[in-house]
C-alpha cells in the first residue's frame, strides 16, 4: 500500500543515529554564540540564555557553566533483552525522522484551527480543501517515504500534543464517514489512528515517551509549544 496518501490528509489537518544519555547537555564556548546572544548578569558575568536546552550557559574564570532552568530526568526502560533494545534504538532513528514533518502537521493543524474560527461554516469546506492542495504540492513527496512505523509514531505525536487521535482529527474536519474509511485504511496499514498515546500501559509509548524527553533535555529535538501539557494518566 502506498502510505502517503493515507498520511497526507493527517498532515494537512492535522536521524540521531546514537542514543544518548538523559543528562547529555550540549554546551560550547560563549565564543562560538553570535555577540548579539551574549549578556551580562549582575553580578558582571557572561552568559547565554539557551532557549532549546532550558538553560543558561555562563563563562567564568575560564570554564564554561551550565545552569539549567528545568530538567525532566528520565532513565532509560528497562530492556528485558537484546532485541528490545535494539527496538528502542530503531524507535530513536524512527522518531527523528518523523519529528520534523510532525511538528509542521501541527503547526498547520493549529492553524486551520484558528483561522475557522473565524470564516463562516459555509465557507470552511472550501478553505480546508484549499489549504490541502497547496500543501500537497509543497509535501507529498517527504510523506510519500514515510514507512509504517513511521506512520504509527507521527500518529502517537499528533495524539500526545493535541489530546485527540488522528481519527477524531479527521472527523472534527471532514465528516464521520471520511474518519470511518481512513481508520479502514490505516487498519489495513497496520496503522491504528483510534489508538490513543498512552506512555503508562503501552510498551512503544513508554520507548518513544523516554525519547522524546532525552531529546528535548539534550537539545536535539525542539520542544513544541505546549509540550508540557501533555500528562502521563496512571
């Protein structure tokens, strides 16, 4: 089956080849930071306000400090053998690739959201049908590539930051019996847009969850907005 065009719609309406350990900081010298970054505390020390780590990078007597604002510190799942840890190094490579295009698909989501606000409902089909013909000549060919793991976890992550499946993004937007047959088609993808992102019960969640978290601890991955709204529900 060819997945794009089942990840197409999500996306309109809607690879870190190591691992690293959840404390990593990226750091460098003041130096290698544009002067215009650069500030001065009260107490005259150089530092910069490093907005993607959460954190301040200092200068002083030499030796580069890192003072961090917030730090959620996850350790790794425990891995009841070689293969299951290997899964959680092909998840990593997984959601580094998909990260991107998810980021955008939400950006684009909450978007539309916004904008029919303010449009008359009788106007609303014809706008979301304009907005997905100007997205798909701009990215169909980057989610014509998308494997089937990759499909699953961009459906996790629209999940974890809206609060809602992909399917029941689908049907907010285009109607109960578009939602029906996309969830048939994604079934048939072995892609289940109905399965909630559920870190606590779900082996994969809990992978990509520990992912997520060391990737936007060590600054790899940019945090979207609203990121820590999202609450594990034991």
């Amino acid at each position: 089956m060819n997945f794009y065009k089942f990840f197409l719609i999500i996306f309109f309406f809607g690879s870190i080849n190591t691992i690293f350990s959840q404390d990593t900081i990226v750091s460098k010298s003041l130096d290698q930071y544009p002067p215009e970054m650069i500030k001065i505390d009260e107490f005259g020390n150089r530092y910069v306000n490093d907005e993607r780590q959460k954190a301040k990078i200092y200068e002083i007597n030499g030796e580069t400090v890192v003072v961090m604002d917030e730090l959620a510190l996850f350790g790794r799942p425990h891995f009841n053998n070689q293969l299951d840890q290997n899964y959680y190094y092909f998840l990593n490579k997984k959601l580094s690739r998909v990260y991107p295009l998810f980021i955008t698909a939400l950006e684009q989501y909450d978007d539309i959201q916004q904008e029919i606000k303010t449009i008359d409902a009788n106007k609303r089909r014809a706008y979301i049908k304009d907005r997905q013909n100007k997205l798909a000549d701009e990215y169909e060919s980057k989610l014509r590539d998308l494997t089937t793991s990759e499909g699953q976890i961009f459906a996790k992550l629209m999940n974890r930051a809206t609060g809602k499946t992909v399917f029941e993004i689908i049907k907010e937007l285009r109607g109960g019996w578009s939602a029906f047959w996309w969830n048939v088609k994604g079934n048939i993808a072995d892609v289940d847009i109905k399965e909630p992102y559920d870190p606590h019960r779900n082996r994969v969640d809990e992978f990509i969850e520990n992912l997520l978290q060391s990737n936007w601890n060590a600054g790899y991955l940019q945090p979207y907005p609203g990121y820590k709204n999202f609450k594990v529900k034991k």
